[in-house]
C-alpha cells in the first residue's frame, strides 16, 4: 500500500454522485508493483466480461474494405489489444493495433506480456500531443474515465471525434452499489493483488451513470450523437459511429 493512502472505508456510502477517491495504482509505486497489480487486473477483466463491450462494438465493422487502425487510449498492459490482434486473426481481418498510456510502467509491462511475435505498438505519450503514422480509424478506451474530472472527459469526446474517422468506443464501469459489493467480496476472497482490492470498488464509486454521460455529452456536443448502452456486469459504455463510416 503507498504509505500516504488510508483502506477503502464504507461508512456513509453514496452512489448518486462520482465519489472523489484516491487510487492506488495512479500513485508512485515500483515496477514490480504495478506489475503484479497489471496481472491481477487481467484476471478481474477476464472473470467480469471486460473485453465483450469493445469486440462487440467493433464487430460491425467487420465486413468493412477501409483498412481498421484501432487506437487504445490508456491502454494499460494491452490486454485489450492483444484480445483484438486474435479477434483479427481468428476473423482474418487485417488490423494495425496502438496502444497509448501516460504510463511508462504501461508500456514496459505491455511490451514484456506481449508474445515476439504481436505488431501491437505500443507508446507512452499524451493522445492530444502524439502525431500518429496513420490516422486511428476506430478509438477505444477501457477502465480509463473514471480517472478523470468531467472536464478532460468532454476534451477527450471531442478530440475523439475529430480524430477517428470511423468511430469511437468507451468501455467503463456502472456506478451502483450491488457490483461495488459484490466485487469487494470476489476480490478478496479470489486474492487479488491489495492494489486491485482496493482500487476495483473505488473504481465503481468513481464511475458513471446514465445521467453523467448524458451531461458530459452535451458538454461536448456529442449529445445526439453518440449512444448510451449498459452491458453485464456493471459496464456502462458510450459509442459513436461516424456516419459517413
């Protein structure tokens, strides 16, 4: 635990609006800490359905001709690009995979949990000051907004929204008290990393309700434009395919 964070406490719990929280893992910490913290996340992923949402959504794109470069924003140890690079094998649809991260221990992890033989690129950089080869054709993010203040969420829409040319996909968590209990319980009785104990249901508190992407939507101008969908369990996703795409 970073010595200057306290344990989660449940006392006057309220899920009506974002809880302001701290995260461990978005504290200093070693890279064999983040490490393990990175590992123990990929099983959570897994038992929680994450990738479902995001290969769901780029299924449609499928039968597409125009060649698909998919942008991860904040994409953390690549799990979820490295679940669309067999996507892509498996449905033979060629895919130019990037993954970006604030994070240098991100890209460290995300390289070394990578097979020798993957073409994911992965970079550590800001999205609004990195230069791309090729344009993105389709944004993703995953577990990444409830980091932020509204504020760099509205920045973030709309920078999407000017940059994917085919469209844009936020795969996040569903603010409600039965999923933040249920994986308080799961959690420490599947003994996953402390970091990730603590942060999955701090994670939940942060997170969103229909309400709050509807606000930041409209903040951004997106409001009609962009759909609004609740997958099992406990994601709540935003999505928008361009309509030229």
């Amino acid at each position: 635990m970073p010595s200057s964070l306290s344990p989660l406490n449940d006392q006057h719990l309220n899920f009506t609006t974002r809880a302001h929280l701290r995260e461990w893992m978005d504290e200093p910490c070693s890279y064999a800490d983040f490490r393990a913290c990175l590992l123990s996340l990929r099983r959570s992923n897994r038992l929680t359905l994450n990738y479902r949402p995001t290969l769901l959504w780029l299924g449609q794109f499928r039968d597409r001709t125009t060649p698909m470069h998919i942008l991860d924003v904040g994409s953390g140890g690549g799990d979820m690009l490295r679940r669309i690079e067999r996507w892509g094998k498996r449905n033979r649809i060629p895919v130019t995979l990037t993954g970006i991260d604030l994070n240098p221990h991100s890209t460290r992890a995300a390289r070394e949990f990578s097979r020798a033989s993957s073409r994911i690129h992965f970079v550590t950089g800001n999205v609004f000051s990195t230069v791309f080869d090729t344009p993105p054709t389709h944004i993703i993010s995953s577990l990444l907004t409830h980091h932020l203040p509204e504020p760099e969420i509205v920045a973030l829409l709309r920078w999407m929204e000017v940059t994917a040319t085919q469209g844009w996909f936020i795969n996040d968590l569903h603010r409600d008290p039965v999923p933040y209990h249920l994986y308080r319980i799961a959690a420490k009785a599947l003994r996953f990393h402390p970091f990730v104990q603590h942060d999955g249901p701090v994670s939940i508190r942060r997170a969103f309700r229909t309400g709050d992407w509807q606000r930041m939507l409209s903040a951004a101008d997106l409001e009609s434009a962009a759909a609004i969908q609740a997958f099992k369990p406990a994601r709540l996703c935003v999505s928008r395919v361009q309509p030229h795409a």
